[in-house]
C-alpha cells in the first residue's frame, strides 16, 4: 500500500488524477473554429464565406447548424452598427455563406456560433473582415 507523507502531497495526487482522467479522447468543440475565406470584401453588398475546419484533422465541417450570427462594426469603436445578415445556401461541403451590407469601410466583426453534428457544445468564432473602397 502506498503511504503519503502529507495532506497536501496526497491531495496534489488526486487533482491529478482527476485532471488526467476529465481529458477528452475524443474530438472537443475546442478543435472547431471558423475562418474567413477571404480576409477582405467590397464596401456595400457582401457575401461573406467561412470555412469551418476541424483543427485536429485539418478537414472542413459540413452540416453545422448556424446558432447565432452578427456583424457588427466593433473593431472600430461602432458596435451598434448591426446590418442585417442572412444564411445563404452552402455551395461547398464546409463552406458557410452569409448575405450582408457592409456599409462602411473599415474592421468589422462577424460573430458566428454553430452546432457540430455529434460533439457537446457551442462553436463561438468571432471574425475580423475588412471592407475596401
Ligand atoms: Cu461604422
């Protein structure tokens, strides 16, 4: 049997212990994130695509469900500037598109949240697209 010497010594064990054992095998939401296809679009009338790719394999992530989306201009002090944004239909296993106006140049921030088939939680990215003259 084996003994401790402290308290302290045999509690750092079982937090280990517990750390070890509350690791994922399998893929996390963590693994997820989207990414701009193109970093840069037209001022006014836009359509904005994003590849969702799984990290740990490096492929694309059809089939999500699109939870929440917003655009908005925070990257420039104006995050009350909130165009409407629309899902359009994906032409690309993986690639997700949105309809929306950027009607200002400068930063704007696209907000994404998406439910993975088989995997426990929320994917949240936030998107940095800029809009040129
Ligand atoms: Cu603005």
């Amino acid at each position: 049997m084996i003994m401790f010497s402290s308290k302290p010594a045999f509690a750092a064990l079982i937090g280990l212990a517990w750390v070890a054992g509350a690791t994922p095998v399998q893929a996390d939401i963590k693994d997820f994130e989207f990414q701009l296809v193109q970093s840069e679009a037209k001022k006014g009338e836009a359509v904005i695509a994003v590849r969702l790719l799984n990290k740990r394999t490096n492929k694309a992530v059809p089939d999500a469900v699109i939870s929440a989306k917003r655009i908005d201009m925070a990257p420039e002090g104006m995050a009350d500037m909130t165009p409407r944004i629309e899902q359009l239909s994906s032409t690309e296993p993986g690639v997700y598109r949105f309809k929306t106006n950027l009607s200002m140049e400068g930063r704007w921030q696209l907000s994404l949240g998406a439910k993975v088939q088989g995997e426990t939680g929320t994917v949240e990215s936030k998107l940095v697209i800029k809009a040129t003259p």
